[in-house]
C-alpha cells in the first residue's frame, strides 16, 4: 500500500472485470452505485421493519455508514453497510416488540446496538496494533465460510416465503430471478453489470400490468406515491443506554466481525487482492458506523453479503460505486417518496431476485473454502462447518436467562467454539488453515 491515503482510480474499459482501484467511468460508476443501493433495499428495509424501526432512517444510516468506512479504509475496500440482521432477535427480546407498527422502546435498542458498535471498533483497534494472526486462528477459512454461509441460508426463507407457493405472483418472482440470470449470462457487457437493476424495473413493470391492468393480483398503491413529498426530515431517535441493553446486544460484536472477516476474504476471493492488511480499519470503520447508526435512531450495520453478488455479477470491484452508492442512501434518507417507492415494489419481485443473490453469496463462500483448501476430510472442519450452517439455515435459537441468541450467533459461536476445541490436538497440522 503506497503513502497515499486514497488511490488514484484509473479509468478502465468495458471488457473484464475492475479492479477496488479503477473504475469503468462516470457514467457506469452512478449506475452501478444505483444497483448497489437497489441490491440492499430489500434487506435493510425488511430487518428494521422487523424491529420496529424506521426504515428511512436505516437507508440514511447505511448511507453515512458506507461513506464513513469509504473514508476510514481509504478507498481501498468496496463494501456496502447496510442493516445487520444480527440484532433483529435481541432486539425484539429486549423491546418486548410486537411486530407491528413503531418499536416504543427503539432508544433502549439503539443503547445496546451503540455498545455493540464500540466493542466492534475497539476489536479493531486491537487488530490494528496486534495484527491478524490472532483473529485469523479464532476465525480461519473453514469458519469465515461457514459463518458467512450460514448469514445467507439464514436469510433465505425471507427469499422464499416471499416468493409464495404458486400462482401470478410466483411467477413473476420467478421472471425477475430469470431476467437477472439471463441478463448476467448473455446481455452486452454494459447490461450484465446492471443486470440487476434492469431485472428490477422488467418485473417490477410486468407485476404492474399483471396486477393493476389485468387485475390478478393485489394491486401497487401508486396513491401512496404520488402522496408522499419528495424531501423531508427523518425523525431521529436519541439512544438510552442501560446495563440490560448493553449486556444484552453488545456480545453481537463477534458476530459482526465474523461477518465482516468473511466479506473480507471473499473479496480477497473475488478480487484478487489481499484484504488482510485492512482487517483493523475495516473492523474499526464498521464498528464507528453502527455506533454512528444507533446514535441517530438506526440499527446496526455490517458489510453486505448482496453487494458480494452483485460483484460477482458485474464483475465491477471498483470502491468509487460504493461512494456513488452510500451518497444515494444519504439523499434517499431525506425523501418519504423513495420510502413509499421502497414500499411498493412488489414482494414477489424482490424475493425472486433475492434468491439468485443469496445463492450467489453461499457460492461466493465455498470458493473460500476451495481456494484455501481446507480438508473436509477432518472431522474438526466437518463438524463446525456442518453444525454452523445447520444453526444458521434452521435459524437455531434459544435463551440463556435474559440472553436470546438468533440463529446467525448460534452458527457463529459453534462455528468458532468447536473450531477451536477439535483443532487442539498437539501435533496436529491445522488444515482450517487452508494449509498455510
């Protein structure tokens, strides 16, 4: 890494793929800043609605959130923040939350979710004086895949619950996952890295016809559109902390480095370039912005696993289209209209492109798997992988007196807690490792 704290980005064409420090010009820069905020709507409108919060605030949050870990890692890793599902159950045990309407008790969460955040940067503070070795051997290849895996099985009812059991609204679930396929294997280069973006507003149009021209299926409000104002103020929530809260929410810190040490490596993967040396920043940025999230009334944030499938996709690794990305949530945040647009987007549409997205995530995992050549021939890489994607897929969870524990921190601990109880065999070579 040279002196400078920003890269110079160099401009690039339209074949192959683009490099963190390149990029394929203004024009395909917005646009694919545009997906990347597209790509994550679904997610980080759904986990705050799922709390309580509003998800206005959410969008603002992510925004801030990717521009502040943009700047703090210098430009050099392209991550979009968006909202962490690893609160979600917490919170709900915390605020005693109903599931429906505004969360009352949202300035408790924020508390804990402030907390949380903080022991999330001060890990990377640690990671950043001390180096990796140490959060590498608690997290090695066989667990980052396995946590990261288990995040997007995890989330894949979602995906499919929205998708319905048959029907029209099946079917253009369906059609958006066949036009983003279809785009990204056969479309002109320009079209494959928007491929999402495009499969969107195909079947978002053909949903529209189906439903408010053809009348077979619940019709998009428009009403609610064209009734909401273009720009206006959110309503920010102060946090209140309390040792319940904060000892309740603060232990998801190591589910969020998890996360991120596994979106670290799959962008190494993905990349080929070596994210390690960013480990600290990356962790530290993470963590300031959760606590920047929590301090205005949002949830915690985390890098986003979709952004991995739209990269994949588009093959376009260029860290300005998440600056692009995190200045149109900001703006975003600021407008009810986008909320109302946000809301909507018909459910089958998004969970047909969910589909392919999360199971390009889990691909994207086992080629971290594949690339370090961990041996699934050992039990002690076999059970704390099986058991950890097991927990996440079954979403396993359960409470040890006032602590619940979701499914995503069930796979976590298992995955490292029984790593690190089979690998310690004295003159045993550690093949989790990847056989480094």
């Amino acid at each position: 890494m040279t002196g400078q704290w920003f890269p110079t980005w160099r401009r690039v064409g339209t074949q192959g793929s683009v490099a963190p420090d390149e990029h394929p010009g203004a024009t395909q820069t917005v646009l694919l800043g545009a997906q990347h905020v597209l790509s994550m709507t679904g997610s980080t409108v759904l986990g705050p609605l799922l709390m309580g919060f509003d998800p206005n605030i959410a969008i603002l949050a992510s925004g801030l959130g990717t521009l502040l870990f943009f700047v703090l890692t210098g430009g050099r890793v392209p991550s979009y923040l968006g909202s962490s599902f690893s609160f979600i159950a917490l919170v709900v045990a915390l605020t005693h939350y109903s599931g429906h309407g505004p969360n009352p008790d949202i300035a408790l969460a924020c508390g804990g979710i402030f907390v949380a955040g903080l022991v999330y940067a001060l890990i990377g503070v640690l990671v950043g004086l001390t180096g990796t070795q140490w959060i590498e051997r608690l997290m090695p290849p066989a667990v980052t895949g396995a946590v990261g895996a288990a995040i997007g099985l995890n989330l894949a009812p979602v995906a499919t619950r929205g998708l319905g059991h048959g029907g029209v609204q099946t079917a253009c679930g369906l059609f958006a996952l066949l036009c983003m396929v279809v785009l990204a294997r056969y479309a002109p280069s320009f079209i494959r890295r928007i491929a999402i973006l495009v499969a969107l507003v195909l079947a978002s149009a053909v949903y529209a016809l189906a439903a408010n021209g053809l009348h077979l299926m619940p019709p998009i409000d428009f009403a609610a559109i064209r009734a909401a104002p273009l720009f206006g103020l959110p309503h920010l929530v102060t946090p209140r902390f309390s040792v319940q809260s904060a000892t309740l929410l603060a232990p998801v810190a190591l589910v969020l480095v998890a996360e991120n040490l596994g979106h670290l490596k799959a962008l190494s993967t993905i990349t080929g370039r070596p994210m390690e040396p960013m480990m600290g920043r990356a962790f530290t940025a993470d963590g300031l912005a959760t606590m920047l999230a929590a301090s205005m009334g949002g949830t915690g944030v985390t890098t986003y696993v979709e952004n991995i499938g739209v990269m994949a996709l588009s093959r376009v690794y260029s860290t300005l289209t998440f600056a692009v990305a995190g200045s149109f949530a900001v703006l975003l945040g600021f407008s009810p209209f986008f909320g109302a647009l946000l809301r909507a987007i018909p459910d089958a549409v998004l969970a047909g492109l969910a589909v392919g997205l999360l199971g390009l995530i889990a691909a994207t995992m086992v080629r971290i798997w594949i690339d370090n050549r961990v041996d699934f021939s050992d039990p002690a890489t076999l059970f704390p992988v099986g058991v950890a994607l097991i927990a996440g897929a079954g979403d396993m969870s359960f409470s040890i007196g006032t602590v619940t524990l979701g499914g995503i921190s069930t796979a976590t601990i298992a995955a490292i807690g029984l790593n690190q109880l089979l690998s310690f065999r004295p003159g045993r070579k550690d093949t989790t490792h990847g056989g480094q």
